[in-house]
C-alpha cells in the first residue's frame, strides 16, 4: 500500500517523459545539464514502479551519448550493475555492451593511447601496483581482499619491495545524480599515518606501502589519464584491479596487463583480458572466454578473519543461557537487506521456541522496525551495532543466518570462523563458501532447517563440525598460487 501511495505521487509529466523516450533515439539528442538530471530521475522512478526494462534499455543507450557527461555515465553504470546485482532475475539487458564501449571511447580519447605497451625487460620486479574504487579499511571486507594480497606479497615474494595503492575514486559516494533506489558507497580519508597503522597491524613490516588517493567526488577524463600516466612511470611488474569497472585499470590495460579480481561471483563487469575470479578447487586454472578474455580461478582464500580474537566475550555478559540458541544476522546493509521475509522467519521461531534470541550485527536498529514486530519478545532481540570484534560477537551465536544480499555477505566466513553453520539462500557469493547441505531455495526452507538443529542438538552438533571442515579446508591464502601461475604461464 505504500508503494501505491507512493506511486500515486509521481508527477504525469515523468511518465510522458519517459513514454517519449522510449520512442525517440536518445543517443542522437543533445540534452543541457538539466535535462540529463531530468531523464535519469524519470527513468529510474519508471523502472522502480513500472519494472519495465525499457527504462533500464533507454539509461543504457545514454552512455552512447556524446552530450552526456563522463561523470554521468559511470553513475549510470553503477547503478545499472548494482540493479542487476540485486535482482535474482535476468532483468534482460547488456551492461557488458554498454560499459564496453564506454571504455573504448575513453581509450580514444587518452592521451596514453601512444605508449608502448610493457614488455618482461621493462617491468620493475620490485613494484606491485593495486587499483581499487573503494579502501575503507581492514574492517571493510572487499578492502581486507586487496590487503590480504598485499599480505601475501610481503610474506611471500622477496622480491616485491613497494606496493602501492591507487585509489581512483569512481565508485559513486554521494548521489550525484537523482535515481530512485540509487546506490552510493562510503569514504574515509586516509593518510600515511593511517595506511601506516594499518600495515603494522596486519604484520606488513617489509614491504613499503605508499597509498594513493585520488578522490575528488568527480571523475575526469584528465584525472584518469594522470593516475595511468602514475601507474605508466612506475612500470609495476603486477597491476591488480580489485573489484569490477574500473575505468582507470581499463586505460591501464593498454600498455600492460591488468588482472582484475571479482569481489563476487555475480559481478564480472571488465574488459581486461585477465579476470581473476574464485572456485571450490585446489589448483589455479585458466579458461579463455568468448570475448577474448581469460578467466582464471584462483582456489577460495577464506583466512581473511583467522587472525581476529576469539573467545573475548561471554555469553553472560548479554543475558545469553548456556541452553539459549541465539541466531544472528549480520551485514552493512542490514536496513535494505532484512525484508518482511527475514523478520517472519524470526518471529516465528521466537514464537515457538522460549529460548531461542535473535541477534543483530551491524547496522541495524530498533527504530527501522514496526512497532508490534516482536511484540511481548523484545528481551530476546538483541542490537549489537557495528564491532569491532566481528568474530568475537559471532562467536555468541549458534546460528548465522544469511538474507538475500545486496552486497558480498564475507561476514559469513567471520561466522565460519567462528565455528557456526551458515544457513543461506542458494543465492549470491555466500553459497559459493559453504556446503551444499547449508543452501536453500526459500526462506520456509531456511527456517525449518534452523528448527531442526534447535529440536536436535545432535544434528547441530553435526553440522558444527561440517562448518569445520569445509573451512579448514580452505583456511589460508592461495593467493601466492595467482602469483606463480603469472609467473610461469603468462610472464614466461
């Protein structure tokens, strides 16, 4: 019902807007500043209420537009990709196609364009270069990938003495741009006093880590010509791109190569020859893809929480029972993430079993909810906010249960480590790291599989340790493996 309120609000000049737009060849019209502004409100409203795909198809076609500022187009490329991120459905577009030729007008348009490309003798074996939209720090889970590499190279390769880490600032932090549902990531400014702290807590003590940020809440084609022409002085002998669409690593890809690294399994976003992704296997293997890319997958690295602190806090601390089964929900997008859905399999359960407590971890409040959700049980829900001993207050629960994601979802290898069954949906990156027995095709499922282990502790126990096993079995970082298989079958 507040849907239709809402939609009941919308001024019938968006619509005939977009009714028109649909008619005309939006890559041919000249819009003004205003206009654009205009457009991509109205189509996302569209979108949104009407889940008409032309609108998707009409944002698409924008990015051909020659009037269209490059700052605009990005956005809209995010915010495409994370539509297509969240839906479970094909929502039956070409983003690929689109964000192709984005990157080959930009590389049109580089002054790098001339450079040669590297060759072996040309690299400086000393240098390893990271390219990242996004460094948020070591509590940030696609920031703990790119320093769990940075990790490895200091403890691994010798021969590595500086790395550096460019950050290019593309990922759109602010709505720069009016779009309903819009997308927006978060910034921390950092120094060298900050990277500093960072490397020595992490046990990075030999390498030399030089941190590049160049956020300027606008992307340029002159910005991205100068942090390459960086990248291009600096001749790294490794350039890494973590994350997808990344404009920068597309314009290093012309004078070297860049392996960029899937943060999920549902965004491959690239144009780069290499892209690195991860799998359930021992051994790093290579494919080549139909665009001429290759795809290699790396064995999965899950050792990213090994070294938090376990054990910190007792159960008593929060009124938890020795008999309690506690289970938790965690996430940085908890408000968008924790639907109807989620909160009916938690009351449920609280309903039916006395001592049963359901904790939130993260950013999650008591004010997002009704106010008769829960009622008469509100002393067995628990609010813990953001910690900074993920594991540690994990560690409290029996149980993680994962919603449907709109982002990555690694605190659920933060719940292996801590040595408690995952019960997901067979939906996003999480069912890639855990077994099978613990994917299901429903919420309803979810739930009966957590009654389950509530009614049979024998069972639970059981499933205890089948967490156990599957993650000591990929309980380090692998990879050093991307490194020598580098080395050995595509530097040779």
């Amino acid at each position: 019902m507040k849907e239709d309120f809402l939609k009941e609000q919308i001024p019938i000049n968006l619509y005939n807007m977009c009714h028109k737009l649909f008619e005309l060849n939006v890559e041919e019209i000249i819009f003004t500043e205003k206009q654009i502004r205009q457009v991509i409100l109205a189509l996302s409203i569209y979108f949104h209420f009407e889940k008409d795909k032309r609108a998707l198809e009409v944002l698409l076609l924008l990015i051909r537009n020659k009037s269209i500022p490059l700052e605009a187009k990005i956005y809209i490329v995010w915010q495409l990709s994370r539509i297509n991120f969240v839906n479970t459905e094909d929502i039956g577009i070409d983003i690929y196609n689109g964000y192709d030729f984005l990157v080959k007008e930009i590389k049109a348009n580089s002054g790098l364009k001339q450079v040669h490309k590297f060759v072996a003798k040309d690299r400086d074996r000393k240098s390893v270069v990271f390219i990242t939209s996004q460094f948020l720090g070591i509590k940030h889970s696609p920031t703990k990938l790119l320093l769990q590499m940075v990790k490895m190279l200091n403890d691994s390769i010798d021969e590595i003495e500086y790395i550096y880490i460019i950050n290019s600032g593309e990922m759109p932090i602010k709505q720069t741009y009016d779009f309903l549902d819009g997308f927006s990531g978060n910034y921390i400014k950092h120094d060298d006093e900050s990277i500093k702290a960072i490397t020595k807590q992490l046990g990075i003590d030999r390498c030399k880590v030089k941190y590049v940020d160049n956020y300027t809440f606008e992307v340029s084609n002159t910005q991205i010509d100068e942090m390459a022409r960086k990248i291009y002085n600096i001749k790294p002998r490794y350039v890494f791109s973590i994350g997808d669409k990344n404009i920068l690593a597309e314009v290093c890809s012309s004078f070297t190569d860049v392996f960029t690294i899937s943060l999920s399994a549902n965004a491959k976003l690239c144009c780069t020859k290499y892209f690195v992704s991860t799998y359930e296997g021992l051994d790093v293997r290579e494919h080549k893809l139909k665009n001429s890319q290759h795809l290699i997958e790396v064995p999965y690295s899950l050792d990213m929480f090994k070294d938090e602190q376990k054990d910190y806090y007792n159960r008593n601390q929060y009124g938890i029972g020795k008999e309690d089964f506690v289970i938790c929900i965690v996430g940085n997008r908890l408000k968008e993430e924790i639907t109807d859905d989620v909160l009916d399999i938690c009351t449920q359960l609280l309903y039916r079993n006395n001592h049963v407590k359901i904790m939130f971890i993260g950013s999650y409040y008591k004010s997002y909810l009704d106010r008769n959700r829960f009622l008469g049980m509100e002393d067995r829900v628990y609010f813990m906010g953001k910690r900074k001993r993920l594991v540690a207050t994990i560690q409290l629960a029996n149980v993680y249960l994962n919603p449907k994601r709109n982002g990555g979802g690694y605190s659920c290898i933060a719940a292996m480590e801590a040595g408690i069954p995952v019960v997901s949906l067979n939906y996003g990156d999480v069912k890639f790291y855990i077994d099978a027995q613990f994917r299901y095709e429903s919420y309803e499922k979810m739930e009966q599989a957590i009654q389950d282990m509530i009614d049979n502790p024998k069972l639970y126990d059981q499933k205890c340790k089948d967490t156990y096993t599957r993650h000591s079995y990929y309980r380090r970082n692998n990879w050093d493996k991307l490194i020598r298989y580098i080395d050995e079958y595509i530097y040779r």
